[in-house]
C-alpha cells in the first residue's frame, strides 16, 4: 500500500515552499501553468485541459514550481521592478555556474559568506549569525533525507546510516559526523538565497562548498567548542604525496572535516584551513 503522506514528502521540496516560496516564481509558474491548460483544453478537450491544470497547480504547491531552474530564471529574466515589488533584488547573489575546490575562496567572498584578506579566508560575520540561527532552529540537529534531498540537489535519499544516505538508489554518501551533515543541511539553506545558480550544482560541487565552509567554522555546530583545523603532508614511496586536511571538536571529539587529497590539488583546502606547505608535518 503506497504511503501517501510519505510520497508526497518525497516528491515536495521545502526549499520552494512555506516561508521559503518565492512569489514571483510562483506568479510565474501559475501563470504558465494556465496557459498550458488553456492550450490543452482547446487542442484536446476542456476536460482534459483542467485536469491539466489542477496538475500543474499541485506540483506547484507541493514543489514551488512547475519549470525546473524557475529560481534562476525568474530572477534573470523577469523585469527589475517586478522583481522588486516582491521584495526581490535582480543582483541578490553572484551567479555560479560551477564550483570546483580551486575556486571556492572566490565564490565563497564573491557570494558574501567569507572574507579574504591577505590569505586570511574567514566567514563574514552576517553570514556566520544566519548560519548559527539555522543551526537553531527546530529540526535541526537531525536532518531528515528530505533535507539532505534539498542540500543535494537529488530527487532520491535514503538514510542507510546516523550519517549516510543512499541518493538516486545508486550512489552513497557519508558524512564525517553528524554534526557535519547538520552543518551543511544548515548552511546550504542560507547559500541558496546567496547563490543565483546554486540549485543547478550538482551534489559534488554543492559538498565541495560546503567542506570548505565547515573548515571556515572556528566552532561546533552542535556543542559550540573550538574546531581548529590541522594539516598532515604524507609520503609514501611508491604513490604521489598527498595532504590530510582535518577538523575536529576540542569539546566534543565531533569531526566536521576530514579530507586527504593530492598534494597537487592541496592548496585551496590550505587556504581555507589557514595553512601552507611549510607548515605541513611530514609522515614517514
């Protein structure tokens, strides 16, 4: 017996709607969404055409749109005064189209979230406030798969684990902690209203911000105690060094990061940690 309740949770997306719907994107949406009806119940049949609508309007209810990339499209393309009787601002976020580890110190000060001064990557202290206030919020230490479905930016999550979930059937992921998966649920709500683009990233570039974020945080998300992150160069005689980065709770021993990449490629996760290669311990 199909669970409706639980199929209809797993087909919304809380990102679009409640307190998070957009109205300009709704109008929007309505509005196509009476045109197609309109043009159904002419080719086909009336009947048909307000099944059709009734559809269309349901899907926008239950998702916030009927057309996919409607967030990005509405604030480019809809008219600036538009945009702004709805309490919407057309240069609200700088546009992303994709985000590699190599450019998150940009995106990151582009969009406001951090700071880069002389090498010195910090979070702003607007954007840490709203952050820490998600983090508050009801329902926030135990993020459900629906909320990971949202972070992600996929249609299908499973939890198979405190920390882990299976997406689209296929594929798992896993977080370092919770703490981690309840930071990155926290902050990928607030990037989303910073970013024009973030919703068209797909799930690997999204956690790739959202590491470099979680190394950007001086404290728990969950107890509030110190999170210094460290660094490790390893050597190892038969493969190319590589470069542990890593951040843990002085408090509560909770990991929020732990990454071992190339050496090559080490040096946007340095900089984000607030490290170099000279200050690199070497691992015999």
């Amino acid at each position: 017996m199909i669970d409706i309740p639980d199929a209809l949770a797993r087909f919304g997306r809380p990102e679009y709607t409640g307190e998070n719907r957009c109205i300009p994107c709704t109008v929007l949406n309505v509005a196509i969404a009476a045109a197609l009806a309109t043009a159904i119940g002419v080719v086909v049949s009336p009947p048909v055409g307000a099944l059709a609508l009734v559809a269309s309007l349901v899907i926008v209810l239950l998702r916030g749109y009927l057309i996919p990339g409607t967030p990005t499209l509405t604030r480019r393309y809809l008219p600036e005064r538009v945009l702004e009787a709805f309490g919407k601002s057309p240069a609200s976020g700088p546009m992303v189209e994709t985000v590699t580890p190599a450019e998150l110190t940009r995106v990151l000060t582009a969009a406001g979230v951090a700071t880069d001064r002389g090498g010195a990557v910090r979070l702003t202290p607007a954007f840490r406030t709203r952050w820490n206030e998600r983090l508050s919020s009801d329902g926030a230490a135990d993020p459900s798969a629906a909320a990971v479905r949202s972070t992600l930016g996929v249609d299908e999550v499973e939890r198979v684990g405190d920390a882990s979930f299976e997406l689209e059937g296929r594929r798992r992921v896993q977080w370092e902690s919770t703490a981690a998966l309840t930071a990155d649920v926290a902050a990928a709500a607030e990037l989303r209203s910073r970013l024009d683009g973030w919703d068209a990233l797909d799930a690997d570039e999204r956690r790739d911000a959202l590491t470099g974020l979680r190394l950007l945080r001086a404290d728990c998300p969950i107890c509030g105690g110190p999170t210094p992150a460290t660094t490790e160069r390893l050597e190892h005689c038969c493969r190319q060094p590589r470069v542990a980065v890593r951040a843990a709770c002085e408090a509560c021993d909770r990991l929020l990061v732990d990454l071992v990449v190339s050496a090559s490629s080490a040096a946007p996760w340095l900089e984000l940690a607030g490290a170099t290669e000279t200050h690199l311990e070497v691992d015999d």
